[in-house]
C-alpha cells in the first residue's frame, strides 16, 4: 500500500517523517504552522524535539528505539507546545513516521496556535473535547454561584435562629447551646438572670412602641456593660441572662450586675415620655456546683432572682449566699 | 421544568424588556421576583404560568415571545457562552444544521439531567430543509426557530425560515437556504478568550 504526501497530511495534520540520519525529510500542516515560520523540513529531529518518554534518547543513535513505544515529546524552543504520540518504521529503512497528538493540554495549545477546526483531522474529537471544557466551565460557574448563594443563606439562617430579631441579642437557644458547650468543656462561667420590673406599666400606659423601645435600649445597656465574648440573651417578653465566661468571683459578678440595674433604672426616653423601669436580677457561678449543671444553675439564678422581686425589687441577690440556708447549694 | 429553561425565559423578559416587566410579570405568575435557580427542577406548571403571564402583560402571543427568546438567546452579549457551545456544532451552517440532530445529547454530557426534545433534520432538496421536533411541550420549535434564524446570522448565511406548525405530533421548521456565505458572519475562535 502506498500513501501520498497529501493523503498523509489529510489523514495525519500532525505527522512527521524523520530519516535514518535523524533528519526531518517531511511534516503535517497543522505541525508546520506550529513552528509560525521556523523550518522543519531538512532539520535534525533531535534540534527541534526534545524527548521526554523514554528519557534519555537525546541523537540519531538512539532513533530506532522510539518506534512502537508510547512517546512524550516537546517542542525545545518556546513556547514548550507538549505532545504525545508514536513511531512507526517505514519499508525499506526509510526511517520513522510519527503521529502526534496534543494529549490534555489541547486547549492551551488551540490557544497558543490559533487552530482551527481545519488544523485537525474529520475524526479528532478535539473540537468535542473544547465543547466539553467550555460547557462544563458554563456548568461549574453556575454551580458555584449558587453554592455560594446557599452558603451565605445558610450563614444568615443559622445567625437569625440563634438571634432576638427586637434587639439583636442572643435568644434561648443560643444561651442554652453556650451554656451546655461550656459545661461540657468544663468552663467556668457566672450566670446572670435578670427581670425587668414595671415593664408592663410602660407597655400599658404608653403602648408596645414603648415596651419595645425600653427592650432594646436594655439590650443596648447590657451589651455595654458586657465584654466582647459574654453571651447576653433575651429569654423571654421581659427575661435576660447574661453568660460571663471565667467570671466567677461573686463580688465581681455583683458589681457588673449592680451596674446594669443602676443603668436601667435610668429613665429612658421615648416620645416625650420618661420611661422608668427597674430590675430584679439574680446571680450565681459554676464553680459552686460539684458538677454545674445549666437547668440547675439557671434555676437557681431563678429563685435568686425572685427572691430580689420579694424583697423589694431593683436589687441583685446572689445564690446561695444571700438566700435562706434551706435553699443553699447541696 | 429545568431551572435553566425557566432561568433563560426570565433572563430574556429581564434583558428585553426591563426590570420593572419582570417583577410585573414575575408578580402576575406568582413566581419570587429573586426568579429561578439554573441548576434545580420546577414543576412544569410554572413554566407556563410564566409564560402566560409575560404573553398577557406585553400584549404578544407565547409564540413570538419563544421565538424572541431563541434569537435573544444567541444574540445577546451576556450570553456569548452558549452562541459559542452552539458553533462547536459545525463549520459553516449546512454542517450546523446537520449537528442540530446531536443537540439533546450534546446538551445532556454538560447537564445530564436538561432534557431537550429529539430533533430530526432531514435534507429534502439541495438547501431545503426541516427539522422536526417531537415533544409533548410545544413551544420548542419556536425557540429553535429562534436559535436557527440567529445562528444563520451568525455564520452569515442567507436563509428563509420559518414554524411550519404541528404535523402528526412533531413541531416543523422549514428552512430554505439561498447562500451559504451571504455575509462576513460573526468570528468563531475555537480557544475560549482568542481574539
């Protein structure tokens, strides 16, 4: 069988025919217009091809060796363009003819050539193989975009179900969770329950305006009053707790606690109006318990703090110490 | 319906028509204003309630709209990414159009789950044409005819194109094709970016 140089070049836009003496005596178009100018033909296969697979043919010597193996090759000079490829030896000891291929890297190649459709064989798939990196990169970019999108809406979701939408506190949930971690982890805290008194009396004679306005200029006196990383909740209409990380020292925790019931007990302005409120607030810390227990320890803030509203309201009442022997810690 | 349908449809009323249409029609389908997710499913209904919807606020009948959107689809800058997926398809239009017949299955090795009608092309005479589309949606060949007519401008073919209606279950589309090589036609680089 005999095959003309056209009918090669047709079947093979990327072939090359190198003779015995390792000079190149013929080559593809789509090859030619790879060297943009540079000459093939007449060359020594070995100045323009550097071999990667096998290693180490580097001259005329070493030709025949190439034939029936995988090859990987590059182009020495710039821009490096890589391919794969295989030899086979033409009749008679006319040498080798390779086939090549642009293997992975095609798109940087198409690229960096400027090919085109006409540069590659009827039965090449690598103007399939473009249409499936451009259409997966379509894909992907949808894809991400909408992780991203799920992302951020899960992020919001998880702040607002562990967020008091009136003042932008902590709510029970996200009190508990802080609670429980810490008791786990064995973290000493303080514990600060807290219940507004005449609250309801601003709601009543001024509207729930009002009540809301008093609420989160609360929120506002207990953030301030609080470091950055104290865990401050609203945990009901008119209920705050305040979890104060390594925050045991009783005398502490008072004073703090005695602070915000003096800020609250400030009138607060709303519409003209002079909203006087006060506090009931009870307190106690997890080093007085054996094994702190966060139902327990909020429990006992509890009674502390009724104890403040039975003794007279606007006052702080430590547990156990300021409550009657028989409800002492165990 | 898959998102990437409803997606395209809202994207065109958006681009065509505004932000204010949109929102109106988006309002009369009863579908979110934030519109549609490419990558998820949505019952069929939806797709023509909004469909409905738009025909009603912008006084055109659901055909031309579909048509509109097939051009829009092709032609508009913000979507060069599918006018080049689509030139993937062939060299010169006749070679297009004989690829039109891979389109579903093309379609489906980037989103395996975006089902497209069978499209069957079939030569009839040097340079006529007909497609037909077998669907139980109609509205497909209006889109098509759409893409077909931009993808003609695009490669700078002269053709006469038309929906020949429903015959026997499956949506036509006649093309007659006076001149391959009309005009210029728009540059395809096969390399993304290439200029």
């Amino acid at each position: 069988m005999l095959l003309g140089d056209a009918a090669l070049g047709a079947l093979m836009p990327l072939h090359l025919r190198v003779a015995p003496d390792g000079v190149i005596d013929g080559a593809g178009r789509t090859l030619v217009k790879l060297m943009a100018g540079e000459p093939l033909q007449g060359r020594s296969f070995f100045d323009v091809f550097e071999m990667h697979r096998p290693r180490g043919v580097v001259s005329t010597t070493g030709l025949s060796a190439l034939a029936g193996t995988r090859l990987k090759l590059g182009l020495k000079a710039r821009p490096h363009t890589g391919f794969k490829g295989e030899a086979v030896p033409l009749e008679a000891g006319q040498g080798l003819l390779f086939n090549l291929s642009f293997g992975i890297a095609l798109a940087e190649a198409v690229a960096l050539h400027r090919l085109t459709d006409s540069d590659f064989a009827a039965t090449d798939l690598t103007v399939e193989m473009l249409y499936l990196i451009e259409a997966k990169s379509a894909v992907l970019d949808e894809l991400r975009r909408l992780n991203h999108k799920l992302h951020n809406a899960k992020t919001q979701a998880e702040e607002e179900a562990l967020t008091d939408t009136l003042t932008g506190l902590r709510n029970r949930r996200a009190m508990d969770q802080v609670m429980r971690a810490s008791s786990r982890a064995g973290m000493p805290f303080g514990l600060v329950h807290i219940d507004l008194d005449f609250f309801k009396q601003v709601n009543d004679t001024l509207g729930h305006g009002a009540g809301d306005h008093v609420l989160v200029e609360v929120g506002r006196i207990l953030r301030e009053e609080t470091r950055g990383g104290d865990i401050v909740a609203r945990v009901g209409g008119d209920e705050f707790v305040l979890v104060l990380p390594d925050l045991t020292d009783p005398d502490m925790l008072d004073g703090i606690a005695q602070r915000i019931l003096s800020r609250i007990e400030e009138p607060i302005a709303y519409a003209g109006h002079a909203c006087r409120i006060s506090a009931s607030i009870g307190t106690t810390v997890s080093t007085d318990y054996p094994e702190p227990n966060p139902d327990r320890m909020l429990g006992d803030a509890d009674r502390a703090l009724y104890a403040a509203k039975r003794a007279g309201r606007g006052r702080v009442v430590r547990f156990p110490s300021d409550l009657p022997s028989e409800t002492g810690a165990a | 319906m898959h998102g990437l349908i409803n997606r395209a449809i809202q994207c065109f009323l958006r681009d065509s028509f505004g932000a204010e249409a949109w929102q109106r029609i988006a309002a009369a389908a009863e579908v979110p204003a934030e519109g549609f997710e490419p990558m998820m499913q949505y019952d069929d209904a939806v797709t023509h309630r909004l469909l409905d919807a738009a025909a009603a606020q912008l006084h055109r009948t659901r055909e031309s709209l579909l048509e509109d959107l097939g051009t829009y689809l092709v032609s508009h800058p913000d979507r060069e990414s599918l006018r080049r997926l689509l030139r993937f398809g062939g060299v010169d239009f006749v070679e297009f159009l004989h690829s039109i017949d891979d389109l579903p299955g093309r379609v489906r090795l980037a989103v395996p789950d975006l089902d497209l009608p069978q499209i069957l092309v079939e030569e009839r005479a040097e340079g006529r044409f007909t497609l037909s589309l077998h669907t139980p949606q109609p509205g497909f060949g209006q889109v098509l005819a759409g893409i077909l007519r931009a993808m003609a401008d695009d490669y700078g073919a002269l053709v006469f194109l038309e929906h020949a209606g429903t015959c026997d279950g499956a949506e036509l589309i006649e093309i007659d094709l006076f001149d391959q090589s009309f005009a210029a036609g728009r540059r395809f680089d096969l390399a993304a970016g290439a200029h």
